[in-house]
C-alpha cells in the first residue's frame, strides 16, 4: 500500500454491522463468493449464532454509538442465508437490536436473503420488528437459473418469486427494500433491467462479479481494449437515463452521477470513501467485509473477537487502518488516473494480485474508466454550460455551484 496511511477523515467510525446469522446456505449459485473462492473458514464456523453473540454484538454496537455520538446505524442480518436460522432466532436478534439501541441511535434493520424461504411467519416478525427485506435474483428464470440454482442443480427463479409475491403484498410491501442483481455477460441486459423492474423495487443494486487479478472475473481478460462489463451496464444505463420519470434507484449509477457532479458515493464500488462496515461470523469473530474471501485464505481476518475486542479495536487494525486513507493509500497506477476521486480505486477486494496484495487498480479498472465515461457524457449533453453544476471527473466541487 502506498501513501500516507492516516485515516482521511479525521478518525473512521462503524455505521453498518453485519451481521452473519447463519453460516450455511440452501443455493449452491456457483460465483457465491463465501463458499466458492479462497478462504474456506465457513467449514468450521457454527452454522449458527448464538444468543449469547448476538446480545454482545448488540452492546458492542450500542457501545461504539454511544462513545462516538453516531445517529444512525445499519445492522443487516446476513448469511450464508440468514433465514436458516429461524424466526425464533431472528426475532430475538431484531428485538435485541431495537432494545439494547432504544435512545442512543435510530437503526436500520434489514435482512438479505434469497427470498426462498420468505414465509408469512417471517414477513410478521420483519413487520413487527420494522425489518426491510432484500432479494437477491439475477433477472427471468433462464438468466437465473444459470448460476442461482439449489444444492441439487435445481434453479431457484420460481422459488424466489413465491418468496417475492409474499413481500410485495399489500401487508408487507412496506418491508420490500430492493433487489441484488449479479451482472452476467451472458444476459441480455434489457431483458434483465426489465425483469426486474417489472418486480416493482424501490432499489436495484447491479453488482460486478468478485474476482481479482489472480482470478479474474468471467469474461475480464487483460486486454485493457476490451470493457465488457461497462458495455453491458451502459447498455442499462441509457435505457435507465432516459425512462420518464426514474422511480427506480439504481445505487451504482446514482452514486456515479452523485460523484461526478461533487457529492459522495452510496457504494463501496467506487468513490474514495474509508471502512464504516464490519462482520461479525457466527462465532463472534470480527471481520472486515466478506467480499474479501475471494482474495486469499484468511482474507477479511483481524483476529478480534466481539467478546473481548471493541469496535475501536477493529478501527485500529492495520488492515482496517490501511484502508481509511482514501486516494492517498491507492497504488501509483490509480493517484495518476485523471478519474480517481470518481473510481476511487474501485472495491477494494477486487484490487488484489498474489504477489503484491492490493497495491493495485481493480481488476475492472479498463471497465470503470470506460463507464465513467459513459455517465459523464450522458450528463454533460443535458447540463448546459453555465446552468449549474457540471458532471467534473476530477471528482471536485464545480466552482460555479
């Protein structure tokens, strides 16, 4: 890593807990990046979390707000797939949450899962306990089902959508916080934009596929020429862009456009933003976030312990520490790029190689330029000059406004 390694703002502080329920899961979808990259230590974790471990996580949170004045907070019940654990268990873990914080922060509760399991028994505890729901899908039932399909090669497209009319009824439809869909090369992007927003969410979050330079993502070859993935999200984009009246967010392009025109990011994807994020797996270990399992064995490791380490602890870990220096901490390659306060270097797991840790641009740093790009032009032709703020990939506030 290079640059000066002082955090950037003045001292990080923790505003999203997640929270690893359930270690297990009921889809084996092959790009699962807990199950199917380097680090393997889901096999010996509990499948589930304690009581005991979810009250200390609570008190760690409440501990940590409480010291640093925090407002607001996000605990997101994660997994594997979080509903394996049970309503009792979840119902535990959300009213403790909502007891032990009563006071000291507004919380966000929310829940990701992968809606097959998304009965009325669960959606009455998420509705008493103010819990919003997201769904993981990755477009119709043959887009899907590729790589989203159960332990015994069954695709889990029909399943979900059960789970999804439930959420969307008039009862629960409050709780329907948004899809995650995984970019595929192989989809028509259209067709995939389209499915999902026929599903009426308040959120679509597209996300790249986890890989490094020692594992590439699908279809990402070193041929700095070819840019894939940006041609099939720019693809999305101008058919966003140009809908009327754009009620859906879409957060990887709104925190885009948010940047150029000098505002913050709302994605650890791109922008130059520091760690406000921790794990916390089933036996209590604190880990930075799980995304780093694709990069090597051991990745999101810090040795800490919700028992006897606090938030702070974490905070203070040279791991953690070494990523709170914003554009500073970035390899050479990206502090000379004319788009790095618009990148920000792109997510930090995708910026490991084997021989040289994360002192590298992304994996998908030909793909960011070239959709950054793409954004960027889009907005200049509808900001006349003088009209106001201008999209600026220097990533700094337009002097005019």
């Amino acid at each position: 890593m290079s640059g000066d390694l002082r955090p950037a703002s003045g001292g990080a502080r923790i505003r999203q807990v997640l929270v690893k329920v359930h270690s297990r899961c009921n889809l084996a979808c092959d790009y699962c990046y807990v199950y199917q990259h380097a680090d393997q230590s889901w096999r010996a974790r509990p499948r589930v979390m304690t009581r005991a471990t979810i009250d200390q996580t609570a008190g760690r949170i409440a501990e940590h707000v409480k010291s640093h004045g925090i407002p607001y907070v996000a605990v997101i019940f994660h997994g594997g797939e979080p509903l394996l654990a049970g309503p009792a268990l979840l119902d535990h873990a959300a009213r403790t949450m909502r007891e032990t914080l009563s006071g000291l922060a507004t919380v966000a509760l929310s829940v990701q899962t992968n809606g097959i399991l998304l009965d009325e028994e669960f959606l009455e505890l998420f509705l008493a306990h103010r819990v919003q729901v997201g769904i993981s899908l990755d477009g119709p039932a043959h887009a899907n089902d590729r790589h989203r399909v159960g332990h015994q090669g069954k695709g889990s497209h029909a399943a979900v959508m059960r789970g999804l009319r439930r959420l969307r009824s008039p009862r629960y439809e409050k709780l329907y916080g948004g899809l995650l869909c995984t970019v595929d090369l192989a989809n028509d992007p259209i067709e995939v934009y389209e499915h999902l927003l026929g599903l009426a969410p308040p959120e679509i979050d597209f996300l790249l596929p986890h890989g490094t330079w020692s594992n590439p993502p699908p279809g990402r070859s070193a041929d700095p020429t070819q840019t894939p993935y940006a041609d099939w999200l720019a693809t999305v984009f101008d058919h966003w862009y140009a809908s009327p009246g754009k009620t859906i967010q879409i957060r990887l392009f709104e925190s885009l456009i948010s940047l150029l025109l000098g505002g913050p990011s709302g994605t650890d994807v791109v922008g130059p933003g520091g760690v406000d994020l921790i794990t916390v797996e089933t036996d209590g270990t604190l880990e930075q976030g799980d995304v780093l399992k694709v990069t090597r064995p051991g990745g999101p490791a810090t040795g800490l312990h919700i028992g006897w380490d606090s938030f702070d602890d974490y905070l203070a870990h040279p791991a953690v520490l070494a990523r709170q220096a914003g554009v500073a901490g970035l390899s050479e390659v990206c502090r000379a790029c004319p788009v790095v306060r618009i990148c920000g270097g792109g997510h930090y797991a995708h910026r490991y190689r084997s021989h040289n840790g994360f002192d590298n641009p992304s994996v998908y740093c030909a793909d960011l330029a070239s959709f950054i790009g793409h954004v960027a032009g889009r907005l200049a032709t509808d900001l006349a000059p003088g009209a106001g703020a201008e999209p600026n990939p220097s990533g700094s506030r337009d002097p005019r406004g």
